[in-house]
C-alpha cells in the first residue's frame, strides 16, 4: 500500500515552528525596549540624550520588528507552498510518470515501459537507439524530425532481427540535431510513483520504487 510519511504530514499541519517564530520577534522586540529604558533611566541628567538619538533607536527597533515579521510572513508563505506541492505529488501517488533517465524494461510477453524524449529546440534528425545490458544495439530506428518539448513513445519489443527482446532491462539512447549541429536532449523513462517523502529543506520526493532515485516535482515531465 503505498502511503504519506508522518514527516509530509507534519508539513501539512503545521505546527509549532510559526508559533516559536512570532514568540521569537516579541522577545526580541522586548531586549530592545529594555535596554532602551534601562538607557534613558541610567543617563546622566546633566546630558541627557537628544531626541534625534532617542529617535533613531525607535527607529531601529521598528526596522528590527518589521524584519522580524517580514521573515515570519515569509516563512509561511514557503510552509504553505510546501504544504500545497506535498499535496500535489500526494496526488501522483499510484500514477505513472516520465522523469529522466534512459531506462526501458521488457516483460515476458514482449510488453514494455514507455520512454520520453525532451528537446531543448526542435531538430530535424533525431535517432533513437535501444541497446541491451552489454552495450549490444538491437533496436535502431529510422531518424526522423521532433519539435521542441516532451514527446513519449513506446517501442514494441521487436529487436532489428525481427525476434521480440528478451525479458529486461535495456538501455536508450538519443541522438538529436538541426543544421548538424547537436540538441540539448534529455532522455526519460518511465516510473510508478509509490510514496511521498520530504527532503532536508521540506520538499517533496517522490519514491518511484527503486526505478530511480526520489525526485522532485520538478523532474516530472510528463503524466502518463
């Protein structure tokens, strides 16, 4: 059963990190208003201090306060935004995507994985090849043009000898160019997304089941 952990959980309720942030700001609000009484009790009478100076120390309170809550306020915007892509990739959870890599898997029966091309610019001459787990190329197809962007494609399992491939994993690899001179190319594979974890900073990652590393929301190129 594939499930949320209680750390993304824990994200999505909040908690009492904004609570410790605002206790924060108050008791640094209040050091400074302290210190500044303590001042104006202890100053020498026969020179007191001017009002330009007493302003300028109200002044530095006001800007350490705004600071302060400007943090606070920014700290929970990202703490929504987190919340909200945790439940975005919750959402994936079950769901087939396209994230890079060059992997392409085989079953018994001949079916396979889809794979993904994403260009950079559209090129004139793109070749795909397919190879197995020597580095042997048994499948090579016919170049042809590709605009810019994500494209996936499926290769039925028929090898260049006419024979269906071995149960596997094989390997693809993508060539692209326009006027002869290369594209930026990035080659994806497909993966079942299985859980929802978070990272250092709070980000989701999504656990893919061992096809590849977790990703993030950002290494999603396509939906499947």
């Amino acid at each position: 059963m594939s499930t949320i952990d209680a750390a993304t959980l824990n994200a999505l309720n909040g908690g009492a990190a904004a609570a410790n942030r605002a206790s924060g700001a108050d008791d640094l609000q209040d050091s400074f208003m302290t210190l500044l009484v303590t001042q104006l009790r202890n100053q020498d009478p026969m020179n007191p201090m001017e009002n330009a100076e007493m302003t300028s120390q109200l002044a530095q309170i006001n800007t350490v306060s705004g600071i302060q809550e400007l943090n606070t306020t920014l700290a929970a915007i990202t703490g929504q935004l987190d919340a909200g892509q945790a439940i975005q990739a919750a959402g994936l959870i079950g769901k087939g995507v396209l994230v890079p890599g060059e992997r392409v898997l085989v079953g018994e029966d001949g079916s396979t994985t889809p794979f993904g091309v994403e260009l950079g610019q559209a090129a004139e001459d793109v070749r795909i090849t397919i190879r197995n787990e020597s580095g042997e190329v048994v499948r090579s197809f016919e170049p042809f043009a590709l605009d810019a962007g994500v494209e996936s494609f499926t290769w039925n399992g028929e090898m260049d000898n006419g024979e269906t491939a071995p149960k596997g994993a094989y390997r693809v690899s993508v060539e692209a160019s326009v006027d002869g001179e290369a594209v930026d190319v990035t080659q994806l594979n497909y993966a079942l997304v299985n859980g929802v974890s978070l990272d250092a900073q709070g980000g989701p990652r999504l656990d893919l089941g061992g096809i590849s590393e977790p990703v993030s929301l950002a290494d999603i190129r396509q939906i499947l």
